[in-house]
C-alpha cells in the first residue's frame, strides 16, 4: 500500500510546482517602480512654538525644506496623532519651506494636563521617508502639547459644591466660595486639596475679590458688600452704598470703584467711609467693572428707552483723583464686535488693557476683545471648540492663567457641567492693585 501512495503524492508535488513555479500573467502591472526615486525627503529644521503648544486648538509653524504647496499631500503627525491641515477644516496653507497646523487632540485622560516628549514628524505623499523634529544627534527633540483649558479643583455637580465666584493671590492660591457657604482654598501644588479658608457664605455671588489689606470681599446685587477677614473665618458684612452692587474694582491707590443697578459709579476713599457717587448710570445696569491704569471701564447692558443707546457695550472713563471719575465714552458697541448673537456675561482685562468676554449658554463660550480698534475673535473656538458656555465670572491669576467658573441653565443634556476652569492664554492679566 505505501509504495501504492508514493507516485501519487510525487504526482500532486509536481503539479504544486508546476502552478508556483509558472507566470500568472492574470496580475496586473506592479505599482512599484524600483528605478523612482522618490521625491525628496522632507527636512524639518525650525518649529515655532520649538517645545509646547496646545492640542486642537494650538497653531504651530514647522519650516524645513520638501514640503508640498498641495497641503493635502503633507501630514503631520504628532505621536499617532494626526493635525489638522485639510483646507475644508481650516485656513491654512502651504509652502515646500512652511507648514502650519493646528496640533491635534492626543490627550484623552481627563485629569491629564499635558503630554510631554511628543514625536513630531512630517510624511509627504510621494517621499519614502519621514521629516523629522530631531537634533543634531539625530535624537528626537521631545515636543509638549497642554490642554487648553482643564477642570481645576475637586468641584463636582452635586449642588453644595457648585461654584460661585474666584479669586487668586499673589501667591496663586485659588479662593472658591460655594454653594454649601464654604470658601475653599486651592493651593497650585495641590489643587484638587481643597482647604476649608471660609464659611457662611450667601448662595449668591455677582463679584469676588481681595482688598489691598488681604480681606475677600464679595458683591451680591445688594447694597452691601461683604467679606472674610485677612486669613479666612467667618463672613461678615462690610461696606454699604445707596443702591445694589453688583461689580466693584480698586484702582493703584487703594480706592475701590463699585456699580451695578444703582446709576451710580461709587467711589469709596481710602478712609473706609467716604464714599462719593459718580453719575452717569441711570438705565444701566453694570456687570463688570475694572481698572486698568488711570482708566476705569465697565461692561453694562442698557435697559432704558433711548434707541442711539447700545444694549451690551463696553464703557470708559478717566479716573480724576479723589473717587471723581470722567463722564463715560463709549468704547466697544457689543453689536459691532460680530458676536451679537452671544450675550457677555463678565469682563477681564489682560496687561495690554483689552478685554476677554464670557458668554451665555448658547453663543460663545470666551472673546477677545480690541479696546483700541474693536475687533474681535473668539478664543479656542476653531477648528474645533475646547470651552464650554457659561462663564459667569472669571479672574486672572498672576500670569497668563484665566480662572472661570462655569455654569449652564441649560437642560439639555449636553449641557456644561458646573466647573471651575483654568484656561491657558497667550497673555498675562491686566495687574490687579488689590492683590497684595
């Protein structure tokens, strides 16, 4: 029987070789050309931002050589991650010594910040080989993208620990009054520690601030003010005007300037108790006011009758010495800025003295304002958004970190949950001459 089967299995082997071993002349022409070259391999030689940016939002300028003008034919990686390039996504073009990207969304974790030694590299279509960020070693040259904008502190959607307001020290210590009527105190190294500094709080908060003397004052659309002591403690009540407060600042001298549905911009000295009524106000209502320099701006919403009156504006005026300010001009009329269709909420001013403006549940979450030529744009809203609506009311901390805290009464549920947020700017904040 075995040597029955041996000429048959030395039969199927021969017919095996027979279909291997012949041309298929059924397959089509091989798509690789061992004789191309390739086009040239692109080099990356500069970066701009050379070590951070932030993801999805982040523009950053890579020069080298062998690009493509076609920006469809670069890619640009960063890790795994993939920029955005595609002209139907953005405005950007291309230069075979010049690509600009938006970096891309790598950083999926919630509670990480930042991802640093990031590979960056370029493939374009029709080159062999990568660009590469490295170098002269031939290392990579370790790359960092940030977040934006991330959840600061341990607040949570459960209602006692929803936030009110914010305010920052010299130190960068972050102040978080909350519904619960506890203040809560982040320090930078710990955050997410929050350090019971106050209590007794009211539920609600239209401004916060520190006085020039460490006292946490706090406006609340009443006539009076209130305030924790240099240290933290018990709340008590603090200064009393003739009409409701719902924003107040101080200038370089120590004056504190406060409005809110008064039509008055108070004025109280030095001394603690003169207080003088600046006029100008009838039929506003004022949501913020700040002090940059020797000017004093605020951000009202008129309500009276008078239609040459812009609804949401941005005012000025010089102060004159002794609480006496300038009757106000008008400096931004909300409606020329293009984001009519968001209503402001708060205003903060950064160290060239122009504005950042929240804005409500359904328009733009942050603008940037002009104050010299009015222009506008929204910030980390492009190509893709990385803040959420509502911002009701924001502090600089002592560089370019913006606090914001962030409510909705939205019911959707899309809707932002309430957070504290901490937004990296391209800008530090105006100084604040409470801030001791």
């Amino acid at each position: 029987m075995k040597k029955a089967l041996i000429p048959g299995l030395l039969a199927l082997l021969l017919a095996m070789f027979g279909v291997t071993g012949c041309e298929d002349t059924d397959y089509p022409p091989s798509v690789f050309d061992p004789n191309d070259p390739g086009k040239p391999t692109p080099v990356i030689t500069e970066v701009n931002p050379a070590t951070s940016s932030f993801q999805t939002v982040g523009l950053v300028e890579i020069y080298g050589e062998n690009f493509s003008e076609n920006i469809r034919e670069n890619i640009v990686f960063f890790n795994g991650g993939i920029a955005f390039p595609e002209p139907e996504l953005t405005d950007l073009t291309a230069t075979p010594q010049k690509m600009v990207v938006y970096a891309p969304e790598i950083i999926k974790e919630p509670t990480q910040w930042a991802m640093d030694s990031v590979k960056l590299r370029i493939a374009v279509q029709g080159a062999y080989l990568f660009g590469n960020y490295m170098d002269t070693e031939g290392n990579f040259i370790p790359y960092t993208l940030e977040k934006p904008a991330v959840e600061y502190g341990a607040f949570t959607v459960d209602e006692s620990k929803i936030a009110l307001g914010v305010a920052v020290d010299k130190d960068e210590n972050v102040y978080v009054p909350v519904v619960n009527k506890y203040v809560y105190k982040l320090t930078p190294a710990k955050h997410d520690s929050m350090i019971i500094w106050g209590n007794d709080a009211h539920t609600v908060l239209t401004d916060l601030k520190f006085a020039p003397n460490g006292d946490l004052i706090y406006a609340r659309n009443l006539g009076s003010l209130y305030y924790y002591p240099a240290g933290g403690g018990t709340r008590a009540t603090g200064f009393n005007f003739s009409g409701r407060v719902l924003s107040f600042d101080y200038d370089q001298n120590g004056i504190m300037y406060a409005a809110g549905r008064a039509g008055f911009m108070y004025a109280l000295l030095t001394d603690g108790s003169t207080k003088v009524e600046n006029t100008g106000y009838e039929d506003f209502e004022v949501y913020t006011v700040k002090v940059f320099g020797n000017d004093l701006y605020t951000l009202a919403k008129y309500v009276g009758s008078d239609t040459d009156i812009p609804v949401w504006a941005i005012w000025k005026h010089t102060l004159q010495g002794n609480g006496i300010v300038s009757d106000k001009t008008l400096v931004v009329d909300w409606n020329d800025t293009g984001f009519n269709e968001t209503t402001p909420l708060f205003m903060a001013l950064d160290e060239d003295g122009n504005a950042f403006i929240s804005g409500d549940d359904y328009g733009i979450p942050l603008v940037h304002v002009n104050l010299s030529n009015g222009s506008a744009k929204a910030i980390y809203n492009y190509p893709k958004a990385a803040l959420s609506t509502r911002g009701v009311h924001m502090s600089f901390g002592n560089d370019n970190k913006l606090y914001m805290v962030r409510r909705s009464n939205r019911s959707d549920d899309a809707a932002p949950t309430p957070r504290l947020i901490r937004i990296s700017l391209d800008v530090n904040g105006a100084p604040y001459y409470g801030r001791q």
